[in-house]
C-alpha cells in the first residue's frame, strides 16, 4: 500500500513539473486563442470532474456486489509497475464473465483476486482496489485542474 501511494506521488510530481513545462513552451506561441483555450478546457475541466469522477466511483461501490475472480494473463511492460490483467468470475446469476482491469498491480494467472460488479452490469466489472484510491485518484485531477487554472490565470491577470 504505501509503495503504490509513493508511486501515486511520484507520478503527481512528474505530472505537475511536465503541466509547468507545458505552459512555458506554450507561452513561446504568439497565439492568444490558444492560451484562451486551454483555460477554458484545460484546468477548470479538471476541477469540474475532479468530484463527479469520485461520486461516480462511490456510487458504483455502494451498489457493487463483492467477489473473487480468477487472473487469466497479466501483460506485463518492463518499465511500468503494473499491468492489464483479464479476470474471469462468474456473477450471482451463474453466468461467467470476462474483463480486463488495466493499471492493476502483477497477479500470476489462476491467482484469486477481488471484483465488484453491479448485478445488472456484470459486464463492467472492476479489480477491486482499495477505497482509498478513489479519494487519491480524484485529488490528483483536482489538483492538477488547479495547477493548471493557477498558472494560465496568473499569466492573464498579470498583465
């Protein structure tokens, strides 16, 4: 747990320098509309979804019927911490369903994992991961939404 929350934040750290990157290089362009655009659609976009994208997950939890799915394969990438695994678990209805749970940490095919459903979608099944990342997953759209709001709206009150 704490090595995935150390991963977490390192991955908000390198986003944040590269959103500072991005604007510098965006402040060569001699173009006010593009400025004017990513403030529309850039940050603000983010704070907006920030709080719907955790309602929406919450909400799934709250209806979500807990059970254990069997790993199937784990494609692996040498330079990423995790993989894409492909579950297969079979519903209250008796029905076996298959999906995919991308950024999820190694499991080796047969292992036993844990899986919500909502019973009337089984088919968009979910790796059941901590509540925690939820909350860490919507700060870091928050924050990232603020950032980006900051910079692009100190540059236009600046001057």
């Amino acid at each position: 747990m704490v090595r995935r929350v150390l991963w977490w934040l390192g991955a908000i750290v390198v986003v944040l320098l590269a959103v500072q990157v991005f604007f510098g290089v965006l402040s060569w362009i001699p173009k006010p509309w593009l400025e004017v655009a990513a403030l529309v659609a850039g940050g603000p976009v983010l704070l907006a979804a920030a709080p719907l994208v955790l309602v929406s997950d919450l909400r799934f939890r709250g209806g979500a019927v807990r059970t254990e799915g069997t790993v199937e394969s784990c494609e692996e990438w040498a330079d990423e911490p995790s993989c894409t695994l492909t579950i297969r678990f079979t519903a209250l209805t008796g029905e076996t369903h298959v999906f995919e749970a991308e950024k999820a940490p190694r499991r080796e095919p047969g292992q036993r994992v844990p899986v919500l459903y909502r019973p009337e979608r089984p088919e968009a099944a979910r790796y059941h991961r901590h509540p925690l990342s939820d909350v860490v997953k919507a700060a870091a759209m928050f924050t990232i939404g603020a950032v980006v709001t900051y910079f692009l709206w100190r540059n236009h009150l600046s001057h």
